[in-house]
C-alpha cells in the first residue's frame, strides 16, 4: 500500500510516496507558480514516474499547505500544521518543538507526546520566510547559495533594523550606497531572521528537542544563527523541504 | 438578487443620511418587516432583526429627539428613562462591515487623520460620520470604561456637530469599592440633573421604575439563555451568540430586549428538546467552543468552518451578566453598581476569573479568542488568559484578525489557524 502526501506552497510544491514500511519511495520539489492545482498535479505525476508507480497504486492522498483546498483528487485536506509536525515527529519521535521556515510563512509547533498542542504562525507579513531573503539576494545582487559561506567567514554584522521586507529592502541598498560591506549585510540579515523567529519560539514557548523544517533549514547561516539566539542545537532532517508532504502521506495512511 | 443583496447594493450605491433614512422608514414599515421576517430561519433571528432595524429607524427620526451616542458599556436604562433615543456608533460600524461599506468609511476616516491604529470600530463610525452616514446627536454619553477609543473619537464627534456642552465622560474607577460606587453614583446623577435641566423634564426617580423593570426581566431572561445553554449538546446553524450586543447593551431597559431574550430561551429549548428525542447519543459529541471578544462582522467562514467541523460555540463572554439587579429607588447607586461590575474594566483578574468560570461551567473544549485589531482591552491579556485556561486543560487559539475591516487581515491564513487549532481539539 502507497500513501502520498502534496504540501502546495506559496513558492514551491512538495510530493512525497511512501510505502507501508514507512520507506519513502520517491519526492518531488517543484516551483509551485501560478497555478497551484495544474503544480500540485504535475509534481504527482512526477513523483508517481519516478517511484514506478500507477496512480490506482496510491491508496489515498492528504493535501496540506496554503493550496491545500484546491486539490481535486485529494482525499482530504490537513493543515500544515497537523502535517509538519507528524512529518517532523516521523524523522525525530521525541521531539517538542518544530520550526518551520517556508517561502512567505514561518510557524512554531510546540508538541507533546508526538502531537501537536500549539503553534505560532506569522502574521500576513513576509518577513522572517524564504522570500525575504530572495528578495535581499536580489537587491544585493549575490546568489542565496553564498549566504552561507559569507555568514561562515564574515566575523562582524550590520544590524539591520527594518523587519518589512520592502524597508529592509531599501534600509539595505542605502547601506550599499554608503559603502557598508555586503559580506556583514548578510550576515546582519542572518540575524535579523533569527530574531525573528527566536522571538515566535519564546511565545510559544522553548523545550527540547528541536527541530527545524522548510526550505529555509537548507541555509546553514540561518541555522547557526538560530542555534546561538535560541542556544539549542537544532535538528534538521535530510530533505527538510518535503517535511510537510512527508507528514501528510503518513497522515494519509490514518485514513484507513 | 435576494432581498438582502438588493439592500446592500442599494445602501451602497447611496451613500448618502437622506436615503439611508428612507430606507430604513420603508424596512421599518411592520407588514415588510413581518414579510421579511418571515425569511429567518427562527423567530429570535427574526426579532433580533426586527428590533435592530426599528431601533435604527428611531435614531434615524427626527420626531425621536432627543437623539443620544453612546458607547458599548453606558447603561442603557439610563437613556430610556430620560427619554433619549439611542444610537451606537460602535455597533453601527459592525453593520457598515455587513453592509460591505466598511471599506469607504475606513477610506473617509484615513482622509480626515484619524490613525490607521485606531481600532476599526472607531475608525469606521468616525468616518461614517464624516459621510453624514449617522443621525445628528443631540447628546453624548461615553465612558472611559474598558475602551479608551470611545470617549476620544466620539468627542470629535460632539466637536463637529457643535455639541460639546452636551457631551458627557463617565469616569468609571479602576477598582471596585464603595468610595467608587459613591464617585460614580454623583457623577451619573449629575448628568441625569443636566439633561433633565436641557430637555425641561423633571428628574424624579419615577422615570427609572419602567427602563428598570425591564431591564431586570431581561437579565433574568439572559441569565435562562445561559443555563439551558450549559448543558445545551447542540445549536440551530443559525444561531450566533456573538450577534446579540445591541440587544443585551442599547436595547436593556425595552420590551424588545425582553420579547427577543425570551425567544432566544424557546428556540433553544425547543431545539434541544428535539436534538434529545432525535439523536442524543447517535452522534459524535461536537468540541465546545469558547468565544472571547467580538467577531468579524463582515461575510467570512469562520462559523461555517467551525459548524461543518463539529465544533459548537457554546458560550461567548461578551453574554455574561455581570451586574446585580437594578434597583429604580436608588437609580443612580445602581447603575453605577452596574458600570463598576462591568468584568471587562479594572484589573484583568476579574475577566481571568469569568473566562474560567465560563470554561469550566459551559464544560469548554477550547477557547477562540479573536484577536481585534487596535483592541488594547481584550489583545493586552490575550497572553495571561490564553495561560490561566491552559493551567485547566483549556487550550486557545489567539486568532488574529479586524471585526470590521476585512482588508486587515487573510481569510486564507485565519482558515489555516482554525482548522489548525481544531486539529489539535480532535487529536
């Protein structure tokens, strides 16, 4: 029996199948674009060729994500919350808390026994998620890729004081202009996501262990980051991106 | 086009106080209103709707005068007993939001400075105002109770109808104690001896005993509603606590509030006698619900969402009486008993102490606090009332949002956070 899970992002569109041993048999990360049902559909498809499977071989399927209501041949829809958490508690049985950070959303899980007993999520504003840091990659002209190694040799940081995305936007080409260096610009940005998020995991309230989801754990910056502002050491799956889409296969599978 | 969207669109396409005036003196007319009540789904719905529309065309008469703005906590016996027609601005605003034209009093108040801070209840009816979308007062009475916006944004109205010397602020006190019965017991007979001196009327104890008497049956009636509703397994789809505040505030002290109150008890009697002979036990019991603070007014899903998904509001805290029965002989002392029992003015103890109770009583799965947006009264103790319920087993959802501008805030991510928080309850 396969199970199948889509996380339908703002910016991207997660697959994953999984088979009746827990054993993932194929993902697919895919730019969701401006069609969420025709993304959703295409990244399944994508992900049943690359598993060999037959869709008639899915025995049901859980859609979450902010597309998630918008998935025809979906069996159900669960939240993001419900689904990162039980993707999070599949690859870490004991933890407590889940960060994670996606294209235009961030949220805090706080679990108790493997389920979820409140969460944080962010306010309609961009700041502190993925996009805000493509957005500041373009305006400084470097690629997302390199934030790392700047943050990882770059001793010193600017603060940057804006937390709307388009004032940080232009806080940042004003500090361009008066010829601040790009390397501690980053590494300020690092840390104003940071601050960001250490300030929604106080409300919701720190214990350990912790782990964090999202395609914004693939920035090891921002990890390290978070790791000395929340003084924990973080856990981050593999593939932290398909976190939620693996939560929603295995809670596709509770469906029986 | 049904007849609710014919008024909508109408209202919206004339904006202006003379037609607002005639269409409401032709909904007021009793063969529509009984026509069109016939549409309701219960007879309290169809009251509630009845009475809001005559109270509205009353204010909106100038053979009604004296025309009175107060604010949400004044007591209304007060008004009745002096003969004044009220008119709520802050409720007016809720309905600007379900007339769709929020959007355009919100745009008028950002036009005339008043601050995008500002809560939308103030901001819209400000620039309602401004729109000559209101009556023209010829009082004002507000307090500083609970809500600091009220007193300052309804001063600016007294400023622009010329009516400062009519405008009354009830200084209510922190704390609740004698030698505060007795400050705001003189300073409420103070106002009852001016306006009787302004509108000739001999101020004489007599005129409280009718606002009183009803005042007291309504109370008796509400505190009905919330007992039957403590063991109340399920609710008519239609029924929303949280859409009675005109009644349980601006109308206590009519045969209205009274008539509808005893409506509400019979259709949810009626109701639960039949949800027991139907299907008591066949069902899967629905998750209770808590409400504290308001609700958007304006179209959203939220009460759809937590309908389909098996979730019940059981009680909102906005119905709990708090005050003691009013006494017409000493009319001053009582209504400032009333004003100071409010739970929701002075320290957040007192409203820790309600929500508690109500949780506890109405036997709450969870509580939904809606998250205002420029409510400092309710948002300021979100923290210590989301952690006071969570020491009882109770857990809250602080679900950020605007009651009147549906601009301030994502139907998408207020989904995402209810059926969020339901997935907890059902986990």
């Amino acid at each position: 029996m396969y199970t199948c899970g889509i996380d339908v992002g703002s910016v991207s569109t997660e697959v994953v199948i999984l088979d009746n041993k827990n054993k993932i048999v194929s993902y697919v990360i895919a730019l969701t674009g401006s069609n969420s049902k025709n993304a959703a559909k295409a990244a399944f498809e994508s992900s049943l060729k690359k598993a060999g499977l037959k869709e008639s071989e899915i025995k049901s399927i859980v859609a979450t994500g902010y597309g998630r209501i918008n998935i025809p041949f979906a069996n159900k829809n669960i939240t993001e919350i419900s689904c990162h958490a039980r993707g999070a508690i599949s690859l870490f049985p004991d933890l407590k808390t889940v960060i994670d950070i996606g294209g235009q959303d961030s949220k805090v899980i706080k679990l108790e026994g493997g389920n979820p007993i409140d969460f944080l999520m962010n306010d309609k504003c961009a700041a502190g998620t993925g996009r805000f840091l493509e957005v500041m990659a373009k305006a400084l002209e470097i690629n997302l890729e390199d934030f790392t190694p700047i943050f990882n040799r770059t001793s010193d940081k600017v603060d940057i004081t804006s937390t709307c995305t388009v004032f940080a936007e232009s806080e940042i080409v004003s500090l361009i202009g008066h010829g601040v260096d790009k390397n501690k610009i980053i590494k300020g940005l690092i840390y104003s996501i940071a601050d960001r998020i250490t300030t929604m995991v106080e409300r919701v309230g720190l214990e350990e262990p912790v782990c964090m989801t999202g395609g914004v754990a693939k920035n090891m910056g921002v990890v390290r980051a978070l790791e000395e502002k929340l003084g924990v050491k973080l856990n981050i799956p593999d593939e932290p991106q398909i976190t939620g889409a693996l939560g929603a296969a295995y809670l596709a599978r509770d469906l029986h | 086009m049904g007849i609710k969207n014919r008024l909508k669109t109408g209202i919206q396409k004339n904006l202006n106080l003379r037609y607002i005036k005639r269409l409401l003196g032709i909904i007021a007319l009793k063969p529509v209103l009984y026509a069109y009540g016939k549409t309701f789904p219960s007879a309290s719905d169809k009251y509630l709707n009845i009475f809001t529309i005559e109270s509205l065309k009353k204010a909106y008469s100038d053979n009604n005068r004296p025309i009175g703005y107060g604010s949400l906590f004044i007591p209304y016996e007060l008004f009745y007993a002096l003969g004044i027609t009220p008119f709520l601005p802050e409720v007016m605003a809720g309905f600007t939001a379900g007339l769709g034209l929020a959007p355009q009093t919100l745009k008028e108040a950002s036009s005339h400075w008043y601050s995008q801070d500002l809560c939308t209840f103030h901001r819209s009816a400000s620039g309602a105002a401004e729109l000559d979308l209101f009556p023209r007062p010829d009082y004002i009475i507000t307090s500083n109770l609970a809500c600091d916006a009220a007193q300052k944004s309804f001063y600016i109205h007294s400023v622009k109808h010329n009516i400062e010397k009519n405008y009354y602020l009830i200084d209510v006190p922190y704390r609740y104690s004698e030698g505060s019965i007795r400050y705001l017991t003189a300073q409420i007979k103070n106002i009852c001896t001016d306006i009787c001196s302004k509108t000739g009327k001999k101020l004489d104890i007599s005129m409280f005993e009718e606002a009183f008497g009803l005042s007291n049956e309504l109370r008796k009636w509400a505190i009905e509603v919330g007992s039957l509703r403590k063991n109340l397994v399920d609710y008519p789809p239609s029924f929303n606590g949280l859409n009675f505040i005109l009644p349980f505030h601006g109308l206590a002290g009519t045969r209205e509030a009274v008539i509808l109150y005893k409506e509400i008890y019979r259709d949810l009697k009626k109701y639960s006698d039949k949800q027991h002979k139907e299907s008591l036990g066949k069902k899967k019991p629905a998750k209770r619900i808590l409400w504290l603070h308001l609700k958007p007014y304006y179209r959203n899903e939220i009460f759809d969402i937590l309908y389909r998904e098996n979730c019940r509001v059981v009680f909102e805290e906005i119905n709990h009486v708090y005050w003691p029965e009013l006494d017409y002989k000493k009319p001053f002392e009582s209504l400032a008993r009333k004003m100071l029992s409010n739970f929701l003015g002075g320290s957040i103890d007192k409203r820790i102490d309600v929500t508690l109770k109500a949780a506890h009583d109405y036997k709450a799965d969870g509580a939904i606090l809606f998250s205002h947006w420029g409510c400092r009264q309710s948002n300021g103790g979100a923290r210590i009332i989301k952690d006071n319920l969570k020491k009882i087993n109770v857990p809250t959802l602080v679900l950020d949002g605007d009651c009147v501008d549906q601009n301030n805030s994502s139907q998408g991510q207020v989904k995402t956070r209810l059926q969020g928080f339901i997935e907890i309850l059902n986990s």
